[in-house]
C-alpha cells in the first residue's frame, strides 16, 4: 500500500471526552479503491473516528487529510467529494423525495433538471419510484434506508462512510447493494463500511480495521487477519482481540432465566 497515494490520511488521531480517551493514536493511509470494513466493539471510537472525518466534530488531537487537504483549514469543499449513511437516518422527514432531492442539488450546486432525472432513475432501480412526491416520513424503514443510500451517492462522491447501511433492507436489496459497492470500488471509489454483521465485513472488505479501545487492534485483508491469529472467521478474530469469550456462556444464561417457572 506505500506504493498507492492516500485518498485518506490519519496520523497520531486522538480525542478525549473529559477524562474519558476515545481515540488514541489512529495511524491509517487509505488509497484509492478500497472497501474499509472498519469494526469494533460499541464504544470503541469508531463512530467517533467517522464523524470527525465528516467535520461532525471538530476538538481532535493530530491531522486528517481527505483528498490531499486538511480537514482542520477551514474549507468544506472536500465534503461535497463525501457520501455518508448513518447508522441513525438523520433526514428532513416532512419533506418528499422531490423536496429532498432538490434541496440536495441546492447544496452540492448541481443542475437540478438533471439530479432529479438521476433521482428518479435511481429510485426506480430501488422500487421506491412512486414514492417520489410522498413525505419521508410515510415510509417505511426499508425504503427509508433505500432512500438514504440514493441520497449518499446521487452527487458521485469519491469517498462513501456506511454505517449499518442493511438495516432495514430485503434479501433482494442486499444482495443489489452488496454488489453496488463492489462496483463502485472498482470505478476507483473508497468506501468506509462499518457493520456489526461480520460475515458480510468479511465477504465485501477488501481490508478490515478493528478498533478496540480507541487503538487499531488489527489491519489488514480477511485472509492475512485469518492467517496472523489462526481463526476461521472474522467473527472468532473479532472476538480473540478484543477479549470476548464469554458469548456461550451467557446465551446458557440468559435461556435458563427466562425458562425459569
């Protein structure tokens, strides 16, 4: 990876909340093309880590650069070059798509006959075409998250953050999406995709990177992470380096208590 340019640069990344450290020294390079399966217990920093990538929060120790600039100078133009689903849909549900999508035109200062055009297109690959003139909020939480995802890639971004991007979604839609990112990494987009459903981390990721206490616990391909810590899956190498054995246990727990008279 030395030998690629870094469309993502993290060097020496740290934040605290009051006593409390959440990154300590995040070092990544991130060339262009990759699919980042970027996991991690909860609260471990990851979301932390994506939002201050995005401008979300700005208090931070050490340097980011995204697509050769600074994030830290001031200028948000790099942001226009970014596609973002969260975890959490954060959307103006009184609006229609049409509303929507025009106020996104507006915001990344496209023709709007056109980003229409493509909206619709792009909504009748999803099966939510005829959903273009009704409130947001008359959806479901399917075609919500099909929606956000349209949303994320309608101005043709170069870098796109996924967070838990399959919630909500049918077999149908996952298995179109899953192949989405496929493709727009080979047309040289970065992807950012964070997900507690290992087996798909581990099919889709070209590279995963496991944060664990606020530090990179382990990078690299599916197959060399396998290799290095003799396990089979992602979901077993997930839970030797972050020190969680005790899932069986529990389970026998828990099943006891509620079969309890």
């Amino acid at each position: 990876m030395d030998n690629l340019e870094s469309i993502i640069s993290i060097k020496n990344l740290r934040k605290s909340y009051g006593d409390k450290r959440v990154l300590n020294g995040i070092n990544l390079e991130i060339p262009r093309g990759q699919i980042i399966g970027y996991i991690g217990t909860n609260g471990a920093g990851k979301s932390t880590t994506i939002k201050i990538m995005l401008g979300i929060i700005e208090d931070y120790e050490g340097t980011i650069e995204i697509l050769g600039q600074d994030i830290s100078d001031g200028n948000v133009e790099y942001k226009k070059k970014i596609g973002y689903v969260p975890e959490l849909a954060d959307i103006y549900e009184n609006l229609t798509a049409f509303e929507y999508i025009n106020f996104l035109g507006g915001i990344y200062e496209l023709n709007q006959e056109k980003f229409i055009e493509r909206a619709e297109k792009l909504m009748k690959l999803f099966e939510i075409q005829e959903a273009m003139y009704s409130r947001i909020s008359s959806y479901s939480k399917g075609m919500k998250q099909k929606f956000l995802i349209i949303c994320s890639l309608i101005h043709n971004p170069d870098i796109l953050f996924f967070d838990e991007p399959l919630s909500g979604l049918d077999a149908n839609s996952v298995m179109i999406f899953k192949e989405i990112m496929s493709n727009l990494a080979t047309e040289g987009k970065t992807i950012f995709y964070s997900s507690h459903i290992m087996d798909v981390v581990e099919k889709i990721s070209d590279r995963i990177v496991l944060i664990n206490n606020g530090e990179i616990a382990a990078d690299g391909s599916f197959e060399e992470l396998k290799n290095s810590k003799k396990e089979t899956s992602l979901e077993e190498i997930f839970n030797q380096l972050t020190g969680f054995n005790e899932h069986g246990h529990i389970a026998k727990k828990f099943v006891s208590l509620v079969e309890e008279v």
